[in-house]
C-alpha cells in the first residue's frame, strides 16, 4: 500500500493547466485543433498495419509539402536539431571538405556538427542579419578542391532572414557537391521546392510553420545523397539516426522494426499535413506574407525596424531591431504576464538588440497581429518610450489589410 507521504496530493503537483498563450515567439506556433485532437487518438500498435498506411498517407502529404518525388522522404523522431544530425551524419565522414554558410545560430550548428564528425569545414561567413551571397558561394566551390556537400540555413530564425537557393543547386551540381539545406522554419511558410532547386538533402520540424508540437524531424533525400549514404567508407557513427536502418521501417516493401515510433506524434503530424494541403501551399504562403506586411507596418510606427534587408526578410519570423531606450527584458515580461503574448528575444551579438516575432502557421492571423500591437503600444506608451497618435500601430496593420483583394483571416478553423 502506498505509504501517505507517497501520494500524490501530499506532493503539491497539480493537475497539469497551462496558462493561455498566444505563440508568437520563434516556435513552437500554436497548434490547430484538429492536431489536438489527433494527438489524442487512441494509440495503436506501430506495426499495425492500419498504422502503416497512415505512414505511408504521411509520406506522401510531405513529398507534396517539399515539392519532391524522392521515396526517401519521412518524419525522424526527434526535433528539427535530429533531422538537421540525421542529415549532417549519414552524408559526412571524417577527412571530407564541406562548406557551410555560417551568418547566425543555425549556421554555426552546421559547421559544429560537420567538425564533429572529422571534415574540413570551410565557413562562408555573412553578418548576422544577412544573407549569405551566392556569388561567394560560387567563387569558394571553384577556388577548393574537391567538396562534399554545401549546407545552408533557408530560414535563419535567429536573424529572419531568408537565404536565397535557387542557383545554389546548380553550382553545387557542377562540382559534384551535394546541396543540404535547413528548412526548419521555411517549410509551409514560403515555397521549398527541392526538385526545382536540386536540393539532395533537406530537413525540418514539426513545431514551426506547420504548427504541430516539437517532436518529429521531416527529411528528405534524394537519389545522389542515398548514393553517398550506400557508398560510405564506414558506417554511420549513430545507430538511431542511421539512415539506412530507419528506411527499412518506413519502406513499404519492408516496414521492419527499427525504434518504437513515436505513434501520437506521427497522428498528430498527419493532421497538420492535411491541415496545410487543405489551405493549399500558395493560399498559405500568401496568408504568411501578408500578416507579416501588417506586423511590419504597425510595428514601424513605434521605431521598430526590421533588421534583415526587404528582399532578404522572412514572413514567418519577422526580426526587428530595438532603440537603445527600450528595455527588453522588462517589455517581453509584460507581455507574456499581462496579455499571455510570447515573442522571442534576440541570440547571442543580437541579445537585448532584437525581438523575434514569429507568425508562423497558425500563428499567422490579423487577430494575432492586431493583439501583439495593441499589446506592445500600450507597454511602450505606458512606459514613456514611444509618442505619437494612440492607435497608430492598429491603423497602419488596418490600411495593409485594407487594400483591394486581401481576406483578412485566412485561417481554416477547427
Ligand atoms: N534550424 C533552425 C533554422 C531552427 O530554427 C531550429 C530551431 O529553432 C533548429 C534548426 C533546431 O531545431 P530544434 O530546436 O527543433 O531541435
């Protein structure tokens, strides 16, 4: 019998309730109801072979998704940082050369994870805040000797910028290099098309745009990085991420036991695929550039301005820089204490310089926008650290919504 100090009320841990949040920090974004409920669904066996059709459905949902007939495309267990060591650990072994495009967080983890398995890494380095330019690229490929692979951050959610991709593809193809690219917080966002730019290798997450808890990893590899993971000089250092063991589960031909797949997760990743080929990927890019140009708009008239050039901006993590005057900390605080609103602080160099506001997925709403605004007018005017005509920052998110065309919540609802 338990012992009285052994039950749980003598514990003080209650039930579990979180407080209600708006997410628009740089993920997780808030996720659909349907998701909730799918993540609710009885469990069944990850050999059932009602289990495995939903796998194979999963599948072809993400191959739309990234735009690709690769067969080798799934979802790893574990977050975005697994796919991105999945990736990085079946392709590289010690003594290659790879370039990595290192101008912020992610970047560096590349070039961290590259070194950790033996290569030469050669970094092409840019300002946190902007891209890396393809030209470099270009001029560093044909001034090396023979190169691995190229890896880039699409979406740098540290910074909000965007790295441009498409000739990158090209280049690397004609050095025989394989191109890797992060799609953590780009997929279901903004376009990631990996058979036009002749990506081999690509990862993302479940938690950003296409709001869905953090747990899964989708990747896609296509027929030249499947050539490099066969023609391996030793095996894959890590059993649990070892490429070739995984497939073996989520080939249809096979379906073998590899790890016991984390099943809630994979309905829930189910449902927000269907959710987001519901929507459709360019209604939904749209609905994501526009509430970013709303946020932009309102978020100018109180002195914050993007850090990232236009054409190098995301929509779904808009990155604005802070005047000297405003206290970070103490405005982010209020926030989430008195309007249940979280935004992201800056990164290393960018830390107390920064705000990241994510409007990613379903956190891509004019309600969202209009909330964040009202929110952070009201902190700043209180505060003395902004002046101007009270309303402002709502009136100029109002006239973008205003113009000729734009549906003001493209949300799909529950
Ligand atoms: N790459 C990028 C661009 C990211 O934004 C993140 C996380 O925010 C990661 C990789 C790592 O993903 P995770 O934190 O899910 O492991």
């Amino acid at each position: 019998m338990a012992s009285p100090e052994n039950q749980i009320s003598s514990l003080s841990v209650s039930e579990l309730l979180p407080p209600a949040r708006v997410l628009l920090g740089p993920g997780p974004s808030q996720v659909h109801p349907r998701v909730l409920r799918a993540l609710s669904a009885p469990l069944i066996g990850h050999l059932d072979p009602s289990f495995l059709r939903l796998l194979g459905e999963t599948q072809t949902c993400l191959r739309r998704l990234f735009q690709t007939d690769h067969p080798f495309t799934l979802a790893i267990s574990g977050t975005g940082s697994a796919g991105m060591e999945a990736v990085m650990i079946n392709l590289v072994e010690a003594g290659d050369t790879i370039v990595v495009g290192v101008n912020s967080l992610f970047g560096t983890r590349l070039a961290t994870i590259g070194e950790r398995c033996g290569a030469k890494v050669i970094r092409i380095e840019a300002p946190w805040g902007r891209a890396i330019d393809p030209e470099v690229i270009r001029r560093t490929l044909s001034g090396s000797g023979p190169v691995k692979l190229v890896a880039l951050v699409h979406a740098e959610t540290s910074t909000g910028v965007r790295q441009p991709l498409d000739e990158i593809g090209r280049l690397c193809r004609d050095r025989d290099a394989l191109f890797v690219v992060d799609a953590v917080t780009s997929l279901g966002g903004i376009p990631v098309e990996i058979d036009h730019w002749q990506i081999d290798a690509c990862y993302s997450a479940t938690q950003k745009c296409l709001s869905c808890p953090p747990g899964l990893s989708p990747v896609t590899l296509g027929p030249r990085a499947l050539a490099t993971v066969r023609g391996r000089r030793s095996p894959c250092p890590s059993w649990y991420l070892d490429v070739s063991l995984i497939a073996d589960y989520w080939e249809e031909a096979a379906r073998r036991y590899h790890h016991t797949a984390p099943i809630s997760m994979l309905y829930g990743l189910r449902e927000a695929l269907r959710v987001v080929l519901e929507e459709g990927l360019e209604a939904r890019f749209t609905r994501h550039r526009l509430h970013s140009g709303a946020l932009l708009a309102g978020l100018t008239t109180l002195g914050l301005t993007p850090l990232p050039p236009e054409h190098e901006r995301l929509p779904m993590l808009n990155c604005v820089t802070l005047p000297e005057d405003i206290k970070d900390r103490a405005v982010r605080a209020e926030l989430l204490d008195e309007y249940g609103i979280e935004i992201g602080g800056g990164l290393g160099p960018l830390q107390g310089k920064v705000w990241r506001i994510g409007l990613m997925g379903e956190s891509a709403t004019a309600s969202n926008v209009f909330a964040l605004l009202h929110a952070l007018e009201s902190i700043l005017s209180r505060r003395g650290w902004c002046a101007g005509i009270p309303g402002r920052a709502i009136a100029a998110a109002s006239a973008v919504y205003a113009r000729p065309g734009i549906p003001l919540d493209g949300v799909t609802s529950a």
